[in-house]
C-alpha cells in the first residue's frame, strides 16, 4: 500500500515541473510580446502614418508628443520595464491618431477653394469708417 501512494506523488511530481516551466516560460514571454505587437507595429506605423499626412508641420503638439511617447516606450523596453513601456507605446498611438486626424482636417481646410473678391468691389462697398468723436472732417490735426 506504501508503494501505490510513492508511486502517485511520483507521477504528480513528473507533471508538475512541465507545468510549471510552461507556465513560467509563457508568462516571462508575455511582456515582449505585447510590446512587440501594440508598440512596434502599431505604434511606428501610427506615427509614419501621422508623418506622412503632413503632421509634422499641420499638427506638431499631437505628432511630437507621439514621437517621444513612442521614443520612451522604446526605453522603457530596453530596460525589461514591459507594462511601463506598452503604457506609453499606447499613448503614442493615441496622439499619432489625433495628430494624423487634425491634419487631415487643417489639410481639407487649405484644399478648399475660397472665392476671392474683387479687391476694387471691396473697397467700393465698404462702408465709410466711423469718425471718432471730436474729430471733424478729413483734415489733419
């Protein structure tokens, strides 16, 4: 009877150091991956995609807060600080898309054609500045 219970604790100890070595490896991987997936990918491709929309000029608060948002996270990775830098990788993006967003609409704005006056039907229709009190005439002092 001794023997069958050595033999199960046996068995349970064979599957447990797997286990456990799977699960370890999996959730040191976690990290990296995350930041592989949101940050590399996702967030140089918001800013390039900013940059190539004109942000740079068109919307420079919301482009230049994601290049050093995204600049940090890099940083911040490098130094195996995972939640940290996939915190800021996602403000990166977050200010990528507002800057690609705002330009896009400042751009929209300067592509519509404005009809111009005339500058002489201006002049011609413009009303007479007011005189200011206790000033008389067109003379000068």
């Amino acid at each position: 009877m001794p023997s069958d219970g050595v033999l199960v604790l046996t068995n349970m100890h064979s599957l447990f150091k797997p286990c456990a070595a799977t699960l370890l490896l999996g959730l040191a991987a976690c990290g990296p991956f995350g930041y592989l997936g949101k940050v590399s990918k996702h967030a140089n491709f918001a800013v390039a995609s900013a940059q190539a929309v004109g942000a740079e000029e068109l919307a420079p608060y919301e482009y230049w807060g994601a290049v050093a948002y995204l600049e940090q996270s890099k940083t911040l990775m490098a130094y195996s600080e995972y939640e940290r830098a996939f915190d800021y990788g996602s403000r990166a993006i977050q200010l990528a898309e507002e800057a690609k967003l705002k330009a896009e609409r400042v751009e929209a704005g300067r592509s519509v054609q404005r009809e111009q006056p005339d500058p002489k039907a201006v002049e011609e229709d413009s009303p007479e500045p007011p005189t200011p009190p206790g000033v008389s005439g067109g003379g000068q002092p």
